[in-house]
C-alpha cells in the first residue's frame, strides 16, 4: 500500500480524525526504512510499544499498527505502559531493531494544540470541529521526519522464536475449548480454563 492508502485505512481503523494517528503512520513508516523492511503480513516484525493508557499515545499506536501490520490478532505488538510516544520495531528474521521516539519540543508544542485543548476540555474526538483538525492534521501529513521523530541507532536485540499452538481440549468445568498450552490441570487432574481452574496466567 502506499502512503495514501495507508492513511485511509488508518482513518477508517481508529474511527476518527486526529493528529497522533497520522504521527504514528510516519513514525510506523519510518521505523521500517530504518530497518529496510516491509509491512508484516505475518509475524515478520513486531512492535514493542512504549505507550500506555488514558492520554492519546492511544491513537499514536493505532497509526503505528496501521503502518507496520503489527497487531494484537497477530500478538506480534505489545504495550509496555511506559506512557511515552515512543516504541522499538524489531526484524524477528534478523533481529535488527529501531527505537523511535517524539521528539520531546515537538511533542511539547502537540500538546498545547488547539485540538488537544479541546480534548483536556471533555470534547470527544470525533466532535472536534475540522477547522481545528484538518489543518493540524495537514501540518503533519507534510512534516519531515527529521522534524518531529527521534529515530535511534538501528541494533541488535535477541528474538525469541516459538511455535504457534493449533491443539485444543475442552475444560472440564465450562466446556469451551481451550487451546492446551493455557489449560491448567486442578489437584483431581482435571483440565480446566484459567478462568474456570482459578490459577494465574
């Protein structure tokens, strides 16, 4: 897809218009030149992300699943709940990795947006007026990435490669099939769902 196409999509996926979105299809985007590599299909890549919840890295990180095809269907992302607009993509093929983050005076001056002032003032995103997102969201879609991302010495991390699981049992208390590597056996020997056996993860 090109970029266009990507951000359509994006739009559609994260269900409204905003600044972030469109700051983490960028920055998505180019986390992957760094490493030189394209949007997963698979789990060819993943994202861990530094973002958390209850402020709009929420909207950062659907941009940054929109560009990289990083998702939690594929469990090739996770969230790290630092709370910071940053995230590292990895190259599970080659382990090569990228950090890249806000620059911290650009991310200084987003927050002090009109449009995020109306969001600090109880104002649902999708009631923002478009002559308060559309020019912000313009600015952005023409920014450099020299102008707004921090992007970090491309590195070596060790990837942990596993086998995905196909093979379920029903529990034996609710009867919905589980699939066996998070099936927990009670002291009568019984497999059960955590919810059900009562056991942590």
């Amino acid at each position: 897809m090109d970029f266009n196409e990507l951000l359509e999509v994006g739009l559609k996926f994260h269900g409204h218009k905003c600044p972030a979105m469109p700051l983490g299809l960028k920055a998505g985007i180019a986390a992957m030149k760094a490493l030189g590599v394209e949007r997963a299909q698979d789990k060819e890549l993943y994202v861990k992300s530094e973002t958390g919840k209850g402020h709009a890295a929420g909207c950062f990180l659907d941009g940054i699943m929109t560009a990289t095809g990083c998702t939690y269907g594929k469990s090739n992302i996770e969230k790290l709940y630092y709370n910071k607009m940053a995230f590292t993509l990895i190259d599970q093929k080659t382990g090569k990795a990228v950090r890249v983050s806000l620059k911290p005076g650009f991310f200084e001056k987003a927050l002090a947006s009109p449009f995020v002032q109306a969001r600090k003032a109880g104002v649902p995103p999708q009631d923002i007026k478009p002559e308060i997102a559309d020019p912000l969201v313009s600015r952005i879609l023409g920014l450099k990435k020299e102008e707004f991302l921090d992007i970090g010495k491309v590195q070596t991390v060790e990837v942990k490669k596993g086998k995905g699981v196909f093979a379920a049992k029903p529990c034996a208390k609710c009867g919905e099939l589980t699939f066996v590597n998070k099936l927990r056996e009670t002291e009568d020997g019984d497999l059960m769902c955590i919810p059900c056996s009562g056991y942590g993860e």
